[in-house]
C-alpha cells in the first residue's frame, strides 16, 4: 500500500512519515521545495532519533518524493495507487500549490490558486478561537495578565499616589490613562512572545502546511490578543468603579 503526505518537512518525514513505516506503508511525499525533493529521491533511507529515556534510532525506508510544482498526483496512473493510496495532511502553503491536482479516474479536484477560495473569516476564526482557548486550558496566563495591572493600579494610587502633587486634577486621572497603555503595551509583548513559542515549538511551520489564508496567524494571534487586552481593562475599570 501507498501513502502520501504532502509536505517533506521535519514532522512529515520525523513524525507522520515514521508513523506510516511502521504501518507498512510506502511512502510518498509531495513538496514544492526542488532541492529537497531532490535530496530526498538521492538516498534510500532515513535515520530518525528518538530522545529522552529509552529513545531508539528507527531506519525508515521505502520512500520517495515528487515536486507537487511541476507534477501532478494522478491515482489514475499509479502515482498512488487506487484504493489503497491514503493522504495524510496538506504541508503546502496555499499560495506555493500551484496547480497541484489529484486525478482519481478521470475526475479532477484542484486546490491551490485556481481551486476552492480560501475561507479567510473561517480560518482567521479557527485561530482566534485557538489563542483564547490557550487561557482556559492555561489559565495562569490570564490571571498574569489580569492580576499584574491591578497590582499596579494599588501600588502607584495608595502607596506612591501620595507623593506626587498634580495640582488641581487628582492624580488617579493621570494614573489610568498610563495603566491602560501599559496594558496594551505588555499585552503586545506577549503577542510577540506567543508567536515566538509557535516558532519555536514548530507549530508555525504546521500552519504554512495548512492549505489556509496565510495571514491568518498573524491576525488571529492579534485579534485574540485584543480581546484579552479589551476584557483587562473592563476588569480594571470595573474594579475601580469607573465603570
């Protein structure tokens, strides 16, 4: 049996290309990257390292690749075979397809810049939805987040409050205006950081894999980042009954 997965990266080939080996499949991954593709159909084998405690080196074998960019996947003529050929994830970025077609007995779907419109409210939404569920699953990162500009809020207005002289206007109408631009300012400081985690952790590189509007991971990191920054300073108004 054959399988496919469309996307030579680190995880296709360290994760979901092992995970086919071992289920006896053979291999096929789809990339737009030449010099990978190339690289990939230059060796006959791949050693993947597992770490920690007890971790094996695994050989896998039994693969091969082709440039998704210049050549089509057609089941019809035995790319993949019929019936039995499986796809597993999409790791191209949806404005690197091109005219990437699947073939299955003469009926053509195709995906990529002349197949289905990218759903940019859906995907923009699915990542929205995804940073704000980070806080109930970690919910450490909002009582942070909350917690600190109240702190701020006690100890500039009752502690230091009293040893500034504004005049006339009291100091706490000076006070405000600065917690809620620090708040918005540590809230992108944690944008920053957030995107920076998803880098790291290679979860970005999942997204580009993703056939999605590509500007989806930026504006929905933000916009769940306003939101948070929006439901802070309620929270501070409210506590300071200026609400």
């Amino acid at each position: 049996m054959k399988a496919v997965h469309f996307g030579a990266g680190n995880i296709g080939r360290g994760f979901v290309g092992l995970l086919l080996h071992e289920g006896g499949y053979e291999l096929v991954f789809s990339d737009v990257a030449a010099p990978l593709v190339d690289a990939i159909n230059g060796v006959s084998e791949y050693t993947v390292h597992e770490v920690g405690e007890g971790g094996r080196d695994t050989v896998v074998t039994g693969f091969r690749a082709i440039n998704s960019a210049t050549q089509d996947i057609d089941i019809s003529n035995n790319t993949i075979d019929p019936g039995t050929g499986i796809g597993i994830g999409m790791d191209l970025d949806a404005d690197q397809t091109g005219n990437l077609k699947f073939n299955v007995q003469n009926n053509t779907k195709v995906y990529g810049r002349n197949g289905p419109a990218i759903n940019v409210f859906g995907d923009t939404s699915a990542v929205i939805k995804r940073n704000l569920l980070q806080y109930l699953r970690v919910p450490q990162l909002l009582v942070f987040s909350t917690i600190q500009p109240i702190i701020f809020v006690l100890m500039f207005r009752f502690v230091f409050g009293g040893s500034i002289d504004t005049g006339r206007i009291p100091y706490v109408d000076f006070l405000m205006p600065g917690i809620f631009l620090q708040v918005v300012v540590f809230g992108s400081l944690a944008t920053a950081i957030g995107l920076a985690t998803d880098l790291k952790s290679g979860l970005m590189e999942r997204f580009h894999a993703l056939p999605m509007w590509t500007p989806a991971v930026l504006v929905g990191r933000t916009v769940a980042d306003l939101l948070r920054n929006v439901f802070v300073v309620l929270l501070i108004l409210l506590f300071t009954g200026r609400l």
